[in-house]
C-alpha cells in the first residue's frame, strides 16, 4: 500500500516538473524562430532602425533566456517541505503566471521609434533583472505557493519578493508595446494577483522556517523602505 502511494506520488511530482517545463520549452521555441524571422529580415524589422533592431534582438534573447531557466529550473528543482493548502493559492498562481501572455495575443500598438525604444529598453530591463533573480532562486524556484529552501541572498537580502517585481518591471514594457484598454484591465488584475501570490507565499515559508519571522520583519515586501 505504502508502495503504490510512494509510486503515485513519485508520477505527480514527475509530472508536475515536466508539464510546465515543456510548456516554457514550447513558447522558447516559438520565441527562437521569431528571432530567426528578425536577423533574417523576414520581418521588416530592419527598416526601423539599427538601435530598434537591436532593442528588438536583446529583447527577445533576454526573454527567451529567462523562459529557458525557468523550462530547466522546473526539471531540476528540489521537492517541496510543504505546500499551500486549498485550490486558490493554485489558481493564483497558475492565472497570474499565464495570464500575462494573453496580453501579446492582442495587436501591438501603434507606437513611434521612440515609444517603442522605451517600451523594449524596460522589457529589457525587467527581463535581465528577473534572470538575475531567479538564479539566486535556483532549485528552489516555484510557481505554487511552496517552501523548498529559504533565499535571503543577492535581491533577497533587500526585499522578499524581488522576482515579482523585476517581472512587473517587464510585463509593464510588455504592456506598453500591446497597449489596449483590455490589456490594461488584464494588467491590474496581474498585479492584483500577484500581491495575493505573495501573501501565500509568505504564510507557508513563515509556517515552514521559524527564521522567516525576523527575515520579514527586517525587508520589505517588493519596494525597499516602501512596500
């Protein structure tokens, strides 16, 4: 009986690591042949300008970087101490997570040079932050509210939840080259999301790590001296 149990949950947690890490394979895929479209030309990306064409390349080589972590930190991760429990600290997490792609099904606004200069350079931005972020995270990343490991190091050492911020950072650039009143409304319900993302994920790391308390008490949530 312990078997059977011990070979079911061996399944779900291989099942957990490869369905969402095949998912960020995917959309990397898609992400390398549209950068291939781009240096091939086949776009009309050239015709805007060398530093829009570069903006445009780093851009889609950052974001593709980070989804390509994200695909293998998935594979390798360390099993959960405890998870959150319930059905909407899942939600949350699974909704916040894709919802934000809905917002590049939409067409791309109608933006000059300059606007979508400024618009890529924080996607940019953002996007590098995040790597930066999630490598200090390493195995014990996750998009479920999950205890691992505890991270206090690099951005951690300032605020508690530096990777939802670094990703606003880039999901406002996003915003910004899609914007639309409905890609607005899907925004706010983002960060609406993720706030309450890091609530479930500071009950169950404080619930799991007794050191967590004086961690909290000491950092902020995402804003230094802020929030």
């Amino acid at each position: 009986m312990k078997s059977e149990h011990s070979g079911r949950m061996k399944l779900v947690d291989l099942v957990s690591r490869i369905v969402p890490s095949m998912f960020f394979l995917i959309i990397v895929a898609r992400n390398l042949a549209d950068l291939y479209s781009v240096l091939t030309g086949s776009t009309g990306g050239a015709t805007r300008g060398t530093w829009m064409m570069a903006a445009n390349i780093m851009g889609r080589v950052s974001t593709t970087c980070f989804l390509g972590l994200m695909s293998a930190l998935f594979l390798i991760r360390m099993a959960p101490l405890q998870k959150a429990q319930g059905i909407w600290p899942r939600v949350m997490a699974i909704v916040g997570t894709f919802c934000l792609y809905s917002m590049t099904l939409f067409p791309r606004a109608n933006l000059s040079i300059t606007q979508t200069m400024i618009a890529t350079t924080i996607s940019l931005i953002g996007t590098c932050l995040s790597i930066f972020a999630l490598v200090h995270l390493g195995r014990s990343f996750s998009l479920m509210a999950e205890a691992r490991r505890l991270v206090t190091s690099g951005p951690y050492r300032l605020v508690r939840h530096p990777l939802y911020l670094f990703e606003t950072i880039a999901s406002f650039g996003i915003l910004l080259q899609f914007l639309s009143f409905t890609t607005v409304i899907i925004f706010l319900v983002y960060i609406l999301i993720q706030l309450q993302r890091m609530k479930n994920e500071e009950l169950i790391l404080e619930r799991v790590f007794p050191e967590y308390h004086d961690y909290r008490l000491r950092t902020n949530r995402v804003i230094p001296k802020i929030y």
